[in-house]
C-alpha cells in the first residue's frame, strides 16, 4: 500500500471508528471516464448491519475531514458503503477473520496461466494466501492480490 493509500485509511478510520463503526476498507479508484476525476469508496461496518442513515452520516463527517485535509488531487466522489454480500476483504486480517468461507480473488498478474482464483479461504502462511480450489490447496502471493471478495452464501 502506497503512502497516499495508508493516509486516506487513517483519515477515514480517524472518522469512522469513533463513530461506532468498523471501516472495513477503502478503495480509491479511477472514474474512467472522459470528465476526469475518481472515487473513493469507503467500506463500513457494524455488528447490527449498516442502513442508509448510518452511510450519509459518515460520509457527512467524512467529507469534511476530506476538504480540510486535502489528500486527493483533483476532483473525486465520496461514496460510503455497507460491505454487502460479496464482502471485500482487505488483507491478512480478513483472510484470516473468514477463513472456511468462499472467496473469490483476483490477481493483478498470472499465476500458472490465470488470474482469477474461487475457493475456500484457508489462511496465511508467511507472504502467501491459502485458498483450497477444486481440492487442491493454492498459495497465492499476498503482494500479487488486486482484489478479493467473499461469495454470497444463500
């Protein structure tokens, strides 16, 4: 993780756990579009579920930390979201926190031959993520992860 990215985490948990809530992650991302600009999508959590109350209320206190603080260059929109279903997971912790459930994971370069892994998800060991897929345990470079999300259960 960059500087920048360790700065806009701790402004936001600065913000969101004071408030009662877990900050389960933060992702700043490109719009991709012709207007310029980007998102910062910020992850919270509470043991009694998130509503859209509890959303417009952090990203009300967060976005004023944001304006005074300034970390992100240009314009960007602030969303505030529950984690959903398909929860991300940001890291060991995660990894660790739902181990046995599914994942999905996707890496930002190949690995034998692909990029994207589903599986259980079944620990850290030292830099590499465990994933049992199709049987067979799978060690997946931690440093290689773009992104991981668990698959809804029903």
């Amino acid at each position: 993780m960059t500087h920048s990215a360790h700065k806009l985490v701790d402004l936001a948990r600065s913000v969101v756990e004071p408030m009662g809530y877990e900050l389960v992650g933060v992702e700043h991302l490109p719009h991709g579009g012709s207007h310029g600009g980007s998102i910062l999508r910020v992850y919270i959590d509470a043991e009694q579920g998130i509503n859209l109350d509890d959303c417009s209320a952090v990203s009300h206190q967060l976005s004023g930390v944001l304006e005074v603080e300034d970390p992100i260059p240009g314009h960007y929109d602030l969303e505030v979201s529950s984690p959903g279903l398909d929860r991300p997971l940001f890291g060991v912790a995660h990894y660790e926190r739902f181990r046995g459930r599914r994942a999905k994971v996707r890496l930002g370069v190949k690995l034998e031959g692909r990029r994207n892994f589903e599986g259980l998800l079944a620990g850290v060991e030292g830099d590499r993520l465990r994933l049992e897929v199709d049987g067979a345990v799978r060690e997946l470079p931690l440093a290689t992860i773009e992104s991981a999300r668990l698959v809804p259960e029903f």
